[in-house]
C-alpha cells in the first residue's frame, strides 16, 4: 500500500489517497477513474509529499520503550523460569487439579501451574480457591 497526495488541476483541492502500488495508481489515472471530490473533475495529479522523518527525540522515545519492554520480558521469562522450577505443570487440568488440593486437603510437595480459561479461574475465585494470573510468554527461539 502506498499513500499519495493528490491535487485536483481545476479546484486546487489537495487530499491523500491510499493505492495498492504506484502502477495502480498510474492505472487508474490513465483509465481516468480518479476524480476529485469536490469539483468531480478528472484532472488528478500527485503532488509533492514531505516523508516522514523519525526525529531524534521520537527515536529516543521509541529506543526508551524498546528497552522497557525488553526488560519487562526479561523479568517475565525469569518468573516463568522460577516457576517451572518450583512448581508441578497440570496443564489443562489445572482447575480440576486446584479444586482436588483445597477440598480433598492434600498436600503437594510443589504448587501447580497449568492452564484455565476466565470463566474457571472466576468459578476457583468464587469458591474461595487462591489463584493468580501470571503472563507467559511462549518460547519462540527454535
């Protein structure tokens, strides 16, 4: 997709317009399909257009983020691996698994982990069974 600045020859309008390439939009001028919106002329050109420049407080900015977010995943993944560590994966048996442990009293060595949708993690909450949420970030390094 590219963005064009078009300007009508006859009512000077100048609007922007979207085509699917440049040779579209040369298709479509040649087949006079292009016409202004205001006059319906079909004298349609391109005109000038000004890029859009990354400034260096914008690319401070973006390079700011950027960072933060590496740090955020950073402290994510480490979570996660704490928590393959220390706890037992029940998969998508977590809520039967929660609810065994708080009613039937048993001791686990380790918590668990696992998956739940929102409508069972709302059900454990409601009958009183301690859970948290915590991101996962799948690993995509292979």
């Amino acid at each position: 997709m590219i963005k064009y600045k078009l300007a009508c020859k006859d009512c000077r309008l100048s609007f922007d317009s979207w085509f699917a390439s440049s040779e579209e939009f040369e298709r479509l001028r040649k087949k006079n399909f292009l016409t202004c919106h205001k006059c319906n002329s079909k004298k349609i050109e391109k005109s000038l257009m000004a890029p859009k420049l990354l400034t260096k407080s914008k690319s401070a900015k973006l390079n700011k983020l950027d960072s933060k977010y590496k740090e955020i995943n950073q402290k994510i993944k480490e979570y996660q691996k704490f928590v393959k560590n220390n706890f037992e994966y029940v998969g998508e048996n977590f809520a039967y698994e929660a609810r065994s442990i708080h009613y039937k009293n048993k001791k686990k060595e380790k918590g668990i982990y696992g998956k739940a949708s929102k409508e069972e993690m709302q059900e454990l909450k409601d009958e009183g069974i301690e859970t948290e949420i915590i991101p996962w970030i799948e690993d995509k390094s292979n």
